[in-house]
C-alpha cells in the first residue's frame, strides 16, 4: 500500500510540473509574442515619423540673433531660381569649418526647392577639380549656374562673421550677371556715394554693390540725357537749384519708363525740384517733423520714428522701426497728380505723438509746441510711392529693351540723413531704402530683409560683480563637495 501510494504521489506530482511548465511555457510565449509586437510597433512608429519628417521638414532656430537662420531676403532669391545651381565648395578633408560651411549651404538648400545642390572638394587631393575652375587656394566656394561660374573666398572669420551676406551676393553675381545700373545725381551738393564722412554715402553705395548693382554718378549739366542703361536714377538731398534742363531731362526719362528716388532735406531747398514734384502731384512740405516722445539715439524730438508702414510691395512683411532725422513730411496733391497722369500713396508714417511743425526756428531754439491748424498733425507722412502709365515712342508700348518698361515709378522720402554713414547701420533704416531701390529696378525677388552681421554676445562684469560670480560659481560648489566628503567619512568612521 505504502509503495502503491508514493507511486500516485509521484504521478501526481509529474502531473503538477507538466502543468506549471505548460503555464511557463505559455506565459513565454504571450511575453515574446507581446515584445516581437511591442518592437514592430516601435519601428512603425519610428518610420512613419521619418517619412513624415521628410515630406514635412522644419527647423527652428532657438538662438537670440537667429544665427542658424538665413535671411528673408535670401531665402526670396533661392525661392525664385529658374535653373539649378550648385556648388564646389574647395576645403581640406580635415578643415575645421568644412562642418559648418556645410551648415549654411544646406539652409541655401532646403529653401531652394531642390534647385541647389553643393560638394565639397580637397583640391590637394584633386587639382584637376581646381584647375577646372580656375581656383589656387583652398577654403573657396565656386557656384556654378547655367554656363556661368562666380567664387568666393570664404575663410573662418568671414564665415562667421558675414558668411551669408558673402555667399548671397555671389548667389546674385551667378543668377544675374548682367548687373542693373543705377545713377546718382551730381553738381547740387547732393549725397555721394562715395562719400567717407557722416553725411555721406559710401555705406549705402557698399550695400547696393553687395546686391549686384552697378553704380554710376550722372551730371546732367553736361549730358542732356538719362543714359539708356539706367535702371534707377537717385537725387539724394540737392542743395541748390536744379537747372531747367535738368527737369526737361528727368521728363524724357520718366516718358521712357524710367525710375526715380528722390530724398529731401529740411534743412536746404532746391526751388526748381520741389516744384516739379508738386506739379506731378507730391508737395514737400516746408516743415520739420518733431516727436516729443522719440529717443533714438538721444537725439529727442527731431529723431522722430517711423513705425507706420502703409500697404505696398516695398513694406509687405516689413515690421522693423526705422527713424528720420530733421525730416519734412510729404503731401499727396490728389488734383495735380491727377493731372499728370501719375498715381501716388503714402509709404511710411511716423507715430501719432508726432506732428509737422511749421515754426523751424522754434525747433532750432529747442521750445516746440502743436499748434492745431497750423502745424500737421501726426500721424505725419514721410514717404510716397508713385506710378504713371507711360507710351513707348510713336505713340505705342515700347517692349524693344528690358531697361524700357511700360510704367515710371517714383519713391520719395522726406529726408535724406536716413541712409548717410551714420544712420545706415540701423536695420529699419538700411531694409526701407533698399527695398524701395529693388522695387523702383523691378527686382521683386530681392524685397526683403537683409541679411545681418552675425554677433557674438560678450558679458562685461563690474570687478564687484566679478566676485560674486566667483563665489557662487566656484567657492559654494566647492564647499558643498568638501561638506559632502567630509560627511561621508564621518559616517563610516561611526560605524
């Protein structure tokens, strides 16, 4: 009985590991099959999110001066590529800025549509590639569009300090190598262009030469004509009279297409000029634009700024203050341009503390006041944009030259000192008046913001500030690591 007994225990027992084993066996087989599930499911997601990335891909730039960021400007001109254009970017394998040369042309690239492609090249490993381009030195960049091939020499410091201003321009140069030309008006104490001091326009001449054009001073004393290659003709800030035959020259321009900025002064006149312009429709006032509440620049009430941008090519998107200084405001004579055939609005307005004060020698004294009635009451405009349908010779739509359009345009701001050497590095003041000249040269693409100098930020410590930051930049840690230890040690030794 005993032996019959143990014998059914022991079957029993097998019986009972038969079964634990089946359950261990079926729990492993729902625990692999969940994480053979558990897995698949993960790499789905993983690949759904790829392909979503690559149809759908965005960067966002989280640094303070959006130095990883191009800008509106560029990205219009790599937007706007008709064929494609690539680049031969010549740098050692082992060059410590290859990476992030490569950076900034792969922003070129995402915005381009796939119409931009680059390689990089070590020109000591292959100087046929060199040779080939005509290029002696390493760290340059060759873009190449069409049958057409501009280089640029791009090292550490200029990468980043003004990398994308460089390379931009050298976009321009290879996607436009017939540059645009535009004239600057002399003999009247006008603004030059190659002007050094603070008055003048040496900064703004650079700027329009890094955008591709062409600039050229025009006497029109001694050439009775606008040249046929002028693209824009600038009168910036005349002191004195322009002649008759002046005016009857900017007539035969402006019959032909042409395109005109001007810029006024408060502080001089030109009779003839400001004559004209009010018979075609815009009166530039006899005034000086003042705001009480400005401070730019400490230059208070004639430093007055300019935020109110009206709606037009030139402004779409703009959303950066810029400000005039010593300005007049300007007023659209809706009869006379009427009249003349010509179609004027309002550009840019400064604020509503602001108003035209008509008393000048109680601005010079320093003692302004508003006197309603009398003086303009701001809002004050300070920019006018203009247009006028014009037929080409015989009477008929002149479509024989790209520089012969079928509309003059006109842009006129009421100061000049905006955009002299002292002025221009402000961003408000630089983008307005180029943008204006890009319209006014029928280079739509080329409306934008500006690319920025790209700025290190340093932080500059008082000596007093200097050791607080010692103290709990160095000495607290370093205490608390000694507290720690020697608290750690203590303990041990306790026990």
């Amino acid at each position: 009985m005993d032996m019959k007994k143990k014998m059914q225990n022991t079957k029993k027992m097998m019986q009972d590991i038969r079964g634990l084993s089946a359950r261990h066996i079926t729990r492993s087989r729902k625990f692999g099959t969940t994480a053979v599930i558990a897995v698949l499911l993960v790499i789905a997601i993983i690949v759904f999110l790829e392909v979503l990335s690559h149809e759908n891909y965005k960067q966002f730039d989280l640094t303070k001066d959006k130095r990883f960021t191009i800008s509106s400007q560029t990205k219009n001109i790599m937007n706007s590529l008709d064929d494609n254009l690539s680049a031969v970017a010549f740098y050692p394998t082992d060059s410590p800025i290859k990476s992030y040369v490569g950076d900034l042309m792969d922003l070129y690239k995402y915005e381009s549509d796939g119409k931009f492609d680059y390689r990089f090249v070590d020109m000591d490993m292959r100087p046929g590639e060199a040779l080939k381009y005509n290029i002696h030195e390493n760290e340059t960049i060759v873009l190449v569009y069409g049958d057409h091939n501009v280089s640029v020499h791009l090292t550490e410091n200029e990468l980043f300090d003004e990398g994308e201003k460089l390379l931009t321009n050298t976009v321009l140069k290879a996607t436009f190598p017939e540059r645009k030309v535009i004239y600057f008006l002399t003999q009247h104490g006008e603004r030059d262009i190659e002007g050094e001091d603070a008055q003048g326009f040496e900064r703004v001449g650079k700027v329009l030469e890094n955008q591709n054009y062409k600039l050229e001073k025009l006497d029109l004393i001694t050439n009775p004509n606008v040249p046929e290659n002028a693209s824009l003709l600038v009168i910036a800030g005349s002191k004195t009279n322009l002649f008759k035959e002046e005016l009857e020259s900017l007539t035969e321009y402006i019959n032909r297409g042409g395109s005109i900025l001007i810029t006024f002064d408060a502080e001089y006149s030109s009779p003839n000029l400001e004559e004209y312009i009010s018979n075609i429709g815009v009166v530039a006032t006899k005034d000086i634009i003042v705001d009480t509440e400005s401070r730019v620049h400490g230059g208070g009430a004639t430093i007055p700024v300019v935020s109110i941008y009206l709606p037009h090519s030139i402004t779409k998107g703009f959303d950066i203050s810029s400000f005039f200084v010593l300005t007049r405001s300007l007023k659209i004579d809706i009869d006379a341009a009427t009249s003349s055939g010509w179609s004027f609005n309002y550009l840019a307005k400064t604020g509503k503390n602001s108003w035209g004060e008509t008393d000048i020698e109680s601005v010079t004294g320093g003692n302004v006041s508003f006197d309603e009635g009398k003086d303009l009451e701001g809002p004050v405009p300070v920019a006018v944009v203009g247009t006028k349908e014009v037929e080409g010779l015989n009477g008929e739509d002149e479509i024989r030259s790209d520089e012969i359009k079928k509309v003059a345009k006109m842009v006129i701001f009421g100061d000049s000192d905006f955009v002299n050497n002292a002025f221009f590095i402000n961003e408000g003041n630089k983008n307005f008046f180029t943008n204006s000249v890009n319209w006014l040269c029928d280079v739509e693409e080329l409306i934008a913001i500006l690319p920025k100098d790209k700025k290190v930020d340093s932080l500059v410590l008082s000596k007093e500030n200097g050791f607080w930051v010692l103290i709990f930049s160095f000495i607290v840690p370093l205490l608390l690591i000694i507290i720690g230890i020697a608290v750690t040690l203590f303990r041990r030794w306790k026990i």
